[in-house]
C-alpha cells in the first residue's frame, strides 16, 4: 500500500515533477530546489519564538 500526504499521492507528485521538467528544464531545477530550501529555511528561523533571556536583578544601596 503506497502512503498518501494529503492530496499528493506518488503518481501525482511524478506529474507534477515532469510537467516541472517541461516547463524549466533539467538546468534549472537544481537552482530552484535551492532556492525553495533556502526560503524554507529562512521561514522557519523567522517564526521560530526566541526563548526569553534570564533577567537579572540588581541590587542597589541607597545612601
């Protein structure tokens, strides 16, 4: 049994990779693979939540 993501199905995303082919052609495709794991990854560090930074409390004499 082939497992399914969603709506992409293992048949679907061979079309897709072929009509991809067609239209940018063999040179291109690694250029754009880079690029969209490139945005990915920018995406991912942009909405990561940054842990807060320990405060630290000062003590201060008053005279």
């Amino acid at each position: 049994m082939l497992t399914t993501f969603g709506f992409v199905t293992p048949m679907t995303a061979g079309i897709i990779l072929v009509i991809a082919l067609v239209i940018f052609g063999p040179g291109k495709l690694p250029d754009l693979g880079k690029a969209l794991g490139k945005g990915i990854k920018e995406f991912k560090s942009a909405t990561e939540d940054d842990k807060p930074e320990e405060v630290k409390t000062v003590k201060v004499d008053k005279e």
